[in-house]
C-alpha cells in the first residue's frame, strides 16, 4: 500500500492547478498514462481505490461531520458522465447526488448566478456530483461574450467566496477538469454517430462549440488559474485514456476523504444492557420454538413431549 501511497502522491503533484500559479493547458499532456500502459494492467488499483472510496463514504455517512463536493468540468465528451459511472458507482446511493447543470432557466437567469447551485450542495454526511457547475457562467459566458471580462473577474472572487463558505461548514472540495485532445473530441463524435446507442448524446452544438475550442482553452486557463484554492483545489486530468482518468479521480477523491481522518461514532446506548435485552429475547425467542416443537399440526401436544403422562403399568399375567 506504501507504494500507492507514494504513486498517489505523485499524481497530485503532477496534475494539481498550483494556486497563485497560470495553468498553461499545452504543457498538460491529455495522453498522459500514469505508471501503467494499459487498461488491464490498472484494472487491480482502480477497484482498490474504488472499495476505498465505499469504505470512506461508510465513515462519512456515519460520523456526518463533514460532506464533499466533486466539481466536474470537461469539453463536449470530456469524460464527465462516463466518470460518474465507472468511479462514482462505487458510492452507495443513499448518501450521494449527482447535479447537472445545462443552460439556465428563465427563472434561474433572474438570480444570481450561484443561485441555481447552492440548493445542491452536499449535506453533511454525503457526496454530490456536480456535471458542470457553476463554472459554467465563467466559460460558456465568456466564451459567448455574455459577460465581459471585469464581470467574469469578479465572479472569480464571488465563487472563492462561496466555495470557502461552503469549506467552512465542513465541505471538502475537489474540482476536476478532463482534459481531452480536439483530435480525441472528434473521435468520440464519431464514435457517437456509429453507436446507435449514443445517438441520443448529439447536439447540434457539438460543432458550433467546438469552434471555439481556443476561445474555451483560454477561458479554462483563466478560470482555473482564479480559482485553484488550497482548500478547493483544481486538477487537471489527463483524460484521452478514460481508465487513466478514473484511476486519477478515484485516487484523488478515496485519500482525500481519508486524509479527514474520519472515524465511526461511539454508540449512542449501553451496549452492556443492549446485549443484555438480546440475550434475553434470544432465550425467549428458543423457549417459544422449543414449545412449538412439542405440537402436531393442530397445536396439539404430542405424546411424549411436554408433561409426562402419568401412566400406571399394569402386569396382564394371573
């Protein structure tokens, strides 16, 4: 495990967004592999690092003193929803949300734009998944010149605020850019067209945005660069290989909940008279079986079991 620990820790180092720091996307190689060549060969630690992140969530649902929230943000087929379902699957149900936010609403366009986000953001105990987020009202806007740039500078500082708010209420945050190739884009567009099954997942956008794909580079730079905090990190994962960017995330995630140091509650009643109660209910419980042992099918005792009769023997010789 040692050496898990150590690969882990490389991994943060290598794709964390430095606060105070400019992220250059082009010195981000999103065919980056890790130590493994292969997705068979990372198979083995991924599941390890998904049954750690059920056993951090048992804790976490348990001790419910802190929550999490997973930010993630990616091109049109980045990797999000595939994430969420190889990496995120791991999680029992009971303690997680998943939040996906498309183009606002009428309604949510009369708010603030942090408005429409708070509402999901984890209780604690749990997990929630936010698909995009509220970073969209820094990218898509500026990328649409919906917004200007002073507008998108102070939103920078409006969402620091708010995610050290949520920070300060017991939040744990970690915020994931899948960084895919324009060339691995095209590809998964195609592979889209030719699987009836992922048909359903084309829009008419899809060209439209990809367009603009300097535009949104610069614009993630930008944000990313504003809003990497030390308690709300960003991480820029290499995602062309889609095992190589489940393994990073689960990583991530599993020894970033493990670092909180979480710990099962005491218990809330006597153990000493609790056990004592079930022991007792336990012997009631074989003293009713054992009387209905003793009865035929019509709760009628059987001779031989219950009372002796008392019979007297008699001698039929004179």
């Amino acid at each position: 495990m040692q050496k898990e620990q150590t690969t882990l820790a490389d991994y943060r180092n290598k794709l964390i967004v430095n606060p105070g720091n400019k992220l250059r996307l082009k010195d981000v190689d999103p065919d980056f592999k890790g130590h493994h060549e292969t997705k068979e060969a990372a198979a083995p630690e991924l599941e390890r690092y998904r049954q750690k992140l059920s056993q951090m969530q048992a804790l976490l649902y348990a001790e419910k003193k802190h929550s999490i929230l997973i930010v993630l943000q990616a091109m049109d087929a980045g990797g999000k929803d595939g994430t969420i379902k190889h990496v995120f699957a791991a999680l029992n149900p009971q303690g997680a949300s998943v939040a996906v936010f498309k183009q606002p609403t009428p309604i949510e366009l009369d708010h603030d734009f942090l408005w429409r986000v708070h509402p999901h953001a984890p209780p604690k105990g749990w997990v929630a998944i936010f698909n995009r987020s509220h970073y969209e009202d820094v990218l898509v806007t500026r990328v649409h010149k919906l917004v200007d740039k002073p507008t998108c500078t102070a939103r920078y500082e409006l969402i620091r605020a708010f995610e050290l708010g949520l920070k300060e209420s017991g939040t744990a945050i970690l915020k994931f850019f899948l960084h895919i190739s324009k060339e691995e884009q095209l590809a998964r567009f195609g592979k889209r067209l030719d699987d009836p099954s992922r048909n359903w997942k084309i829009s008419e956008s899809d060209y439209t945005e990809r367009a603009l794909w300097d535009d949104y580079m610069r614009a993630v730079e930008d944000a990313l660069s504003a809003t990497s905090t030390r308690d709300a990190p960003w991480y820029v994962i290499p995602a062309n290989h889609k095992w190589f960017r489940n393994l990073a995330v689960a990583q991530i995630v599993a020894d970033t909940m493990e670092e909180l140091g979480m710990s099962f509650p005491k218990p809330s009643v006597d153990l000493a008279e609790i056990r004592r109660k079930y022991h007792a209910a336990v012997r009631e419980e074989n003293k009713v079986e054992g009387g209905k042992a003793g009865e035929n099918g019509f709760g009628i005792q059987e001779p031989g079991h219950g009372r002796p009769h008392n019979v007297r023997a008699t001698n039929p010789l004179p």
